[in-house]
C-alpha cells in the first residue's frame, strides 16, 4: 500500500503490512484461478473484513497516539421511585433516580463506528470518506451469520476499499499532527 513508517507500533505496523500483503496476494490468485462465483464473492468479503480492520487499527492508532478521550454517560447509585411516580409515556416501567457521571470509555470498548464519528465530528475525517468506510463495515458486518447478506460482494467494493485504506493512510500521518 503505503509508507506506514509513522505507525510507531512496530507489531502494529508490521500486521499491517503482512495484512495488505495477503490481500494482494489474494486478489492476484483470484485473476490467476477459475473459481465459482460464491468463492469469489466469499474471498472479497475476507478482503472487505481484512480492508475495515485495517481502516479500524489506523483509526485506533490514531487515536491513542492524539490521546485523545471518549465520555459516555454512565448511571450510578440509580434508585427507583414510589410506584406512584408514573411516566406519562412509560407507565408500565419503574421511574428511578440517579446521579449522571461522564466516564472515560476503555479503549477496547471502542468500535470502529466510535471512531468514526469521534473523528467526523473533530472535522478530522470528511463526512463522504466516513459515510464511505461505515458502509463497507456493513459489507464486514455480513460475517455474522445472523445478519442478512441483501448486498452482493463484488470486485468494485474490494477496489472501492482499497482506495479508502489508501486514504486512511495517506491522510493519517498529517492529522497527527493536527491537534
């Protein structure tokens, strides 16, 4: 793909690199073979899940490297009212109090769709190139097998991806240094 020298993480780096590397190699064995169409379609999808992993480590790496800090809302010491305290839409479910603390979210707690926004928001992604990776981590997503595969897996969206990757790592190394 591209320098990834700024990646500092050297194990991080260099799964990286072997990752893109099997993706080439990959796609090179799709032009060389007759498959059946469900292998090829089966293989881009491992090339989308290979290609938004990769999109999410950079995101993450980025991320850890700006320090930068997600909040969400968490609810302590939640107490719930007298039954006779109703609300007018919810009536059949307990009102209860509680104190509102903005806490830290761990790092592994964070999605590739945190990071997504967090970044869109800080003006640090365009809001087409985040549009653009959220809908191939829906094409990712179709690896649960609990999730309907509506969409096809072609050769375009595998492109389409690698473009992205691409971008993800061109674009990275300046927005470092952004603050």
């Amino acid at each position: 793909m591209s320098d990834l020298e700024f990646i500092k993480n050297e194990d991080l780096r260099l799964t990286l690199e072997n990752s893109n590397e099997y993706i080439y190699a990959v796609l090179e064995n799709l032009k060389k073979n007759e498959q059946s169409e469900l292998y090829k379609e089966e293989t881009y999808r491992v090339i989308i899940l290979y290609v938004i992993s990769a999109i999410e480590a950079v995101l993450l790496y980025f991320y850890k490297e700006r320090e930068e800090k997600m909040e969400y809302l968490d609810y302590k010491f939640v107490a719930p009212l007298p039954k006779n305290y109703i609300h007018s839409e919810k009536n059949s479910f307990p009102v209860v109090i509680a104190v509102q603390e903005k806490v830290g979210k761990e790092d592994h707690r964070i999605g590739l769709n945190d990071l997504v926004t967090f970044f869109k928001n800080k003006k640090l992604i365009q809001p087409k190139t985040a549009s653009q990776i959220l809908e191939l981590n829906e094409i990712r997503n179709t690896f649960h097998f609990s999730k309907p595969r509506t969409k096809k897996c072609s050769l375009e969206h595998v492109e389409s991806a690698l473009k992205l990757l691409l971008h993800t790592i061109e674009k990275a190394p300046a927005s470092l240094k952004i603050k």
